[in-house]
C-alpha cells in the first residue's frame, strides 16, 4: 500500500483534506506500526484524501514537557508548527492520544491552530457517515470486547462515547471494567511506568489493570492508545494469557471487519 507524503503532494500541486499524524510509537515501535497500517488501510479503503508528513513529522514534544523540559518542548513545538503552517494543514487525525491532546490543547498557544481529531472519533464519523461498512458476521460478532480508557483521550479530553459505537458497529458484546469512564484506572504508561520499575512493593500498575480486564471474561481488551496497548499486552503476557486474551487497538479490529 502506497501512503501519500506531504511533501510530494505539494510539489505537485495537491493538498490533502486530513493529515495523519503517525507519531512517535506509531512510527517506530513494531507493534504499534501495525497500528498505523490498519488505520492508513481504513482511510485508502474509504477514500479518504490524506497524507502523512514522513520524515519531516518530529515528537510533537508531549515526553519532554511531561518530564519537566520547557524549552526543549517549545523548540521542538515550533518546528513542527512551522512546517504544518508552511503547507497550510487545517485538519489533523491521530490514533495517539498524547499526541492528540498536545497538538489539540497545547499547539493553539504556540501558534499551531488545527483542527485535531483522534481516530476513534473519526472512525466514528466514518461509521455513520456508511463509508465503513463492516462484513455480515464479522469476526467479532459476537465476542467479548472489554474497552480500555485512556487517561488522555477520556478524562483529559471527555473522549469516552466515541471508541464505545465504534466496538458496538462490530455486533460484539461490549462488558465493560469495574473502573472506566471517568473512573477508569491508568495503564501506567503516562505515568512513566512504561520506561522504570515499580516502586519497591507495589503491583506494577498494568498488572491491576489487566487483572480488571482479565475479571470481564472478553477475549479482546481494545484500546484507543499505543501507550495502553504495549502496558496492556505486557500485563496479558504476564498473567500466561495471550494464547486466550488479544490486546487490539480499535482501528485494527475495524480493519480486519470491513
């Protein structure tokens, strides 16, 4: 499959409706790359007019803000703004929540005024607007999908219904953890538990979390986040449960159902 670049769309005179904004997780680590592919086969199957920025898409800065560097942040912020304003991007999509929540929420004060869209909502709109159309008697039709918040999209952007009609467009029984919504417990990954051990004593945070989905009984813990997915699949892989639990972010169970 051949992905459109920014930069060969414009030296030929064209301008894509949607940026896909990959990131960092989507673009280098393996497991979330296939991600990325699911979710580029969506827009070329449905025909949708958009591009990705390649090797000129830098972090968007979200780790080193988060970790305390306000001018590595701010250098990095600006020089991905300049080349988003440079092609005249108005419209983003992102299936990383951090990404979505500093390009959506922090960017307008640097100057870098989008409309950003997290892929779940997008899907969605896809869905009513009946250009995705799922398969009679999907894959998952039927099937046990237990949904995993995340901390950036649900209560750092009131994301929750969205990604929740995507699972149910698939006639799967979606059963929902004793703790989501507002009230859903973190994977750990925005805590930076994903790079370091746990404190001396504690449950590693994902581990608890799995135990909550593992409780549900679904055979698909879905996510909306990289960062989840890779926290989550660790935490299946631990409990000796990948042969029986898949971790799936939402874009690869709607691929593999169109």
């Amino acid at each position: 499959m051949q992905v459109p670049v920014m930069a060969e769309m414009f030296a030929n005179g064209q301008s894509p409706d949607v940026l896909f904004w990959v990131g960092c997780s989507g673009s280098f680590d393996q497991r979330a790359q296939k991600i990325t592919k699911a979710f580029a086969t969506i827009l070329t199957k449905v025909g949708v007019n958009y591009a990705i920025l390649g090797k000129e898409e830098m972090c968007t800065g979200d780790p080193v803000r988060r970790a305390g560097n306000e001018f590595m942040f701010q250098m990095m912020a600006y020089q991905n703004i300049q080349i988003l304003n440079n092609y005249g991007i108005k419209k983003i999509v992102t299936a990383c929540p951090h990404c979505f929540n500093t390009l959506k929420n922090e960017y307008p004060d640097l100057g870098g005024n989008y409309e950003v869209i997290h892929h779940a909502t997008f899907l969605q709109q896809l869905i009513d607007e009946g250009k995705i159309k799922m398969q009679e008697g999907g894959v998952y039709k039927g099937k046990k999908i237990t949904y995993h918040d995340s901390c950036y999209l649900g209560r750092a952007n009131n994301i929750y219904e969205a990604p929740r009609k995507v699972l149910e467009a698939l006639d799967a029984e979606l059963v929902e953890m004793k703790r989501c919504r507002s009230k859903g417990l973190c994977c750990g990954a925005g805590g930076a538990q994903m790079f370091k051990e746990e404190e001396k004593g504690d449950i590693r945070i994902n581990i608890e979390r799995t135990n909550e989905a593992l409780e549900t009984g679904a055979s698909v813990v879905a996510s909306a986040c990289p960062f989840c997915n890779t926290m989550l699949t660790d935490g299946v892989k631990n409990k000796e449960k990948e042969n029986e639990v898949a971790v799936l972010d939402i874009a690869e169970l709607v691929a593999m159902s169109m």
